[in-house]
C-alpha cells in the first residue's frame, strides 16, 4: 500500500515538473533541488527520485555526476530525431486505427483542426495540435504505442513553448484537412504519406529567434 501511495505521489510530482519544463517555467541547465521539491508537494525522498527517474525516460531532465538533476538541454539534431521518430510511429498507430476511425472520431478530430486554426495563443494551438494527432491514432488498439507517442508529444510540445517564446502567428493547417479528407475516402496511404511528411517537416525549416543567430531556429508545425 505504501508503495502504491509513492507511485501516485512520483506520478504527482513528475506531471507538474514536466509541464513546467515544457512550458518554460524551467529552463535548460536549471537544477532541480531534490529537497525543495519533497517539501513543495509534501513527500519524501523516495517519490522525488522515482519522479526524476520518470522525467529523465521522457529526456525532460538528465542526472549529472556531482551536479545532480537538471533541465535537459537540446539542440535543432534532437528536435529533427523526435520529428523522425514521431513520424514512424504516428504513422505506424494510423495504419492500425483507420479501419477502426468512425465518423464520431474523425468529427471531433475536425473540431481539434478548426480549434487549432483559430488558436490565439501557442498553448491554446498545442492543446488543439495534440488532441487531433491523439485522436486520428486513438483507435488503433497499442497501448504501448500510444504511451511513446504520448511522450514524444511531450518533447515536440517543450521545443514549441522555447521556440515560439516571444511570438505567435495564427495559421491554417492545411494538412490536418488533407488527412482527415483523405481518411473519410478510405485512402489510409494517402493519409500516412501526408501525416510522415507533415510531422518530418518539424525541425527542417528555420526561424529565426529573437537576440539568437538565425541558425539556431526550428518550425514547430505538427
């Protein structure tokens, strides 16, 4: 029982460091204090390790000798592996769930792709972007799957908040109306060959950030 109450503390803790890592609120290289985090939430050691340990399976955070728990850093290689990893696997879920998609789910994942264009703020376009990735892939039965998918979104999701920082422009999607259109007619490789290419764009185009060489700047559009 004692065991059970630590996992559901870690689990606790583990999803409140996480959104502040990928909103920003902590930064790359801050130094997680294992005390000061106990005490915030009220817990002991133990779930605050198992936490960190959670964390560090997302690569939200990397354990350093002699300089304990930090922020992980990441540079424009690790956002292209992400958007390489999410395409194979996004792609992978959608060719399990399409026989699976009814026209309920792919309504509603319409809805997340009109929310997402008519997001006003880059949390509202995340929440949006992600619910309709979630949804196209929900019904394809891997679990497992998702659980990585769901992880990586995470990762995508932190590369966002910092490159979208200072600004943020509204746009139209217009290829989450291709792969819904493309669904509804059955054409699953259709949908795939545009979802791989849509997601595989992140990272590849540059965008310049405020006060950083031009180089250093990465879309974020899946």
């Amino acid at each position: 029982m004692e065991k059970e109450h630590d996992d559901t503390i870690a689990s606790r803790i583990s999803r409140a460091l996480a959104e502040r890592i990928i909103h920003g609120e902590l930064t790359p290289g801050a130094r997680l204090a294992q005390d000061h985090i106990a005490e915030e939430f009220g817990a002991s050691h133990v779930p605050v390790r198992e936490a960190f340990r959670r964390l560090e399976a997302q690569g939200l955070v990397v354990s350093i000798p002699r300089r304990g728990v930090r922020v992980a850093s990441f540079d424009l290689r690790q956002v292209r592996e992400v958007a390489e990893m999410r395409a194979a696997l996004e792609v992978l879920a959608l060719r399990h769930a399409a026989p699976h998609l009814t026209g309920a789910v792919l309504d509603a994942a319409e809805q997340a792709a009109t929310d997402a264009d008519d997001a006003k703020d880059v949390r509202a376009w995340e929440e949006a972007n992600r619910r309709f990735h979630r949804l196209i892939v929900s019904t394809c039965g891997m679990p497992r799957l998702l659980s990585v998918i769901d992880d990586l979104h995470a990762v995508s999701a932190r590369f966002l908040f910092v490159a979208w920082r200072a600004t943020w422009e509204a746009r139209t999607d217009h290829d989450h109306r291709a792969i819904l259109t493309t669904l509804r007619q059955g054409d699953v490789g259709e949908a795939c060959r545009i979802l791989e290419r849509h997601v595989q764009w992140i990272g590849r185009a540059p965008m310049p950030l405020p006060g950083r060489p031009e180089t250093e700047g990465f879309a974020i559009v899946g």
